[in-house]
C-alpha cells in the first residue's frame, strides 16, 4: 500500500451513497494528494437476494468504468479495484469464481451479517450477541484465503454496550486466524459512528497488520492515510 493511501471506497451503485461519479472520487484524490485509492464497493450476490449493494447486472460495469479510469489516470494516481463481501458458506464457489476474475484486485470481508442455516440469515430475528455468528463467519471466510483484508471486524460488537471476555475471547479467535497475512481494518467510519472499539484494537499485536479504510459513501468523506496518521480533507 502507497503511502498516501485512501482505502475503502464505495460508489452510487449500492444504493446508500451519494450520487456521484467514480470519477468524482478520483478527482477529491487527487485534489486531497492520495498516491492511490481503493474502490471496495458492495458486492452484489447472483440473483440479489440483499439490499444495500449493486445489482449483480451492475458489478460488470462496476469493473469496466474502474478499468477505463484506472487507465486514464494512471500517470496521476494508482486505481484499485476491489469488492467488500459477507462472508457466507454456501456462496464460496462465487468467493472463489470473484477472485479467479483477473480485473478484481482484492476482496475484503465485510461482516454486516451471517448465515445461520442456508438461505436464513442474521438479520431475520433479532439475535442475543450477535458478534458470535459474525465472527465464526469471519474467522471462516478469513481461512479460505480469499480475502486479502477484514474490514471493520470491532463492528460486529455494534449491539453490545460493555466489553466482556467473552468478546475478547472471540477478538482473540479472529486474530489468531488472521496472523501476518490478513490485513485489519481500522475503520474511520465506525469512529465517527461510535461504533469502534478501542478494547478490541489495544489486544491486536504488532505482528498484525493494519490498514485504515475511511468506508467513503460521497467524496468529502474520503481521507487519505499518510504515515498512519488520518487527514480528513483540506
């Protein structure tokens, strides 16, 4: 990864960013002094059985319109393509069919929800601790070697309001998983959201690696990463 790094990028094809070119991205990179930036945008499933992500009609056009600017920028700024993704077992064909695609750069896991039997998830019922699911999902899709980044994993602790050693026992699980091959992500977007937790990180050793990822849905929410330290704009 650059030095000047902006990681974790979405577009207006998930339905919950603003409405704005993949250009338009770009361009605030540039502006800002980004060495590079990393689209992960939501990855949609065959036959789009979930909200919230591009329809798998889009993902075609998603790499094309990439590609075209990755070339048409590339003596100004490195553009990366890349997909975030739930881990969920019964598609690990597809896992594996998205990672044979030579146009696709990586694929970060991002957890917002798990299979608890096929074709039944998470999000179906209010589930008591839920991060349990969410990290078996994770710790699992982490050793199929697929997935080059775990976004956001602290996340997965969203609908608990104290830390505990069982969380802690779990945090430990996935960080184990991980080791020096799997990146983590720290997540910008879950700070401001109030979302992050700061336990989880202080038990992550130094032989983990890290990567900061602003999980931009516009423009003015990309930051660039320079040195490890965060700089919102200008």
């Amino acid at each position: 990864m650059d030095n000047n790094y902006i990681f974790h990028v979405h577009t207006y094809r998930c339905g919950h960013a603003t409405n704005e070119t993949d250009e338009d991205y770009i361009k605030r990179a540039i502006v800002l002094g980004a060495d590079s930036i990393t689209f992960t945008d939501h990855a949609p499933f065959p036959g789009d059985p979930f909200t919230g992500r591009m329809k798998y009609s889009q993902l075609k056009e998603y790499i094309s319109s990439l590609k075209k600017l990755k070339s048409i920028y590339e003596e100004i700024i490195d553009v990366h393509i890349g997909l975030e993704i739930e881990y969920l077992p019964s598609y690990k064909s597809y896992y594996e069919e998205l990672k044979a695609n030579d146009n696709i750069e990586l694929m970060i896991i991002g957890q917002h929800h798990y299979e608890v039997s096929n074709g039944i998830y998470s999000f179906m019922s209010d589930i008591k601790h839920e991060y349990i699911g969410l990290f078996a999902a994770m710790i699992e899709g982490v050793n199929t070697g697929l997935f080059e980044v775990v976004a956001h994993p602290d996340r997965a602790f969203r609908k608990e309001s104290i830390w505990t050693e069982e969380m802690a026992a779990y945090s430990n699980k996935l960080i184990e998983a991980v080791g020096d091959k799997v990146l983590l992500e720290k997540n910008l977007s879950s700070i401001k959201k109030k979302v992050y937790w700061k336990e989880f990180w202080n038990i992550v050793p130094d032989n983990v690696k890290l990567i900061y990822g602003c999980d931009a849905h516009s423009a003015k929410d990309i930051s660039v990463v320079i040195d490890k330290n965060i700089y919102y704009g200008l």
